[in-house]
C-alpha cells in the first residue's frame, strides 16, 4: 500500500508542477503580446509595460482568452491595423516564444 501512496503523491506533485509551468508559460506570452502590442501601438516603455500588465491582469481576471479581444479592440482604437487571425498567429509565435523562456528559466 505505500508503494502505491508513494507513486499517487509523485503523480500529484507532477501534476502541480505541470499545472504551475503551464500557468507561468500562458502568464508569459500575454505579457510578450501586450509588449508587442504597445509596440505596434507607439506606447513608451513605461506605458508598455503597464499594458502588458493591464492584459495579464485582465486574461487571470476572466480565466483566459480574452487578450486577444482587448488587443484587438485597442489596436483599433488606435488606428493600427490588426485582425483577428493575424493576431491569433503572434499569440501563437508567441507561445512558442513564453515556452522556451519559462523552460530555460525553470530548468527544462
């Protein structure tokens, strides 16, 4: 019986870790798009990074998948072309991007 509590509890930890790496990857990228987005959209360094942290805050806030909205709606309002399949493809680039920084940063 403790062979088997033994390997249910690694299989736990290596789900949390997992869980944890995959959160920390999705938390990356929208900040990598929320960067490349206030580039597109002339924003100062300072005023870039508060958008990248204004998307990430927004994306936990509703559980996901509403950057690529904002971005849209923002780059609009802008007068920067964007649409949404071409933003789909550098959220995707991007997390491409957020995994190899989260993997080399952690280890893997």
């Amino acid at each position: 019986m403790t062979s088997l509590t033994e390997r249910e509890k690694a299989f736990e930890a290596k789900y949390e870790h997992d869980q944890e790496i995959a959160f920390k990857v999705h938390v990356r990228q929208i900040k990598l798009f929320g960067l490349w987005a206030a580039g597109r959209m002339g924003l100062s360094k300072d005023e870039a990074s508060a958008y990248a942290k204004k998307l990430i805050d927004s994306d936990i806030e509703k559980r996901g998948g509403d950057a690529l909205h904002i971005v849209l709606k923002d780059l609009t309002a802008k007068g920067v072309e964007a649409g949404e399949r071409q933003l789909s493809k550098e959220l995707e680039r991007l997390l491409a991007v957020a995994k190899g920084e989260v993997m080399t940063e952690t280890g893997h």
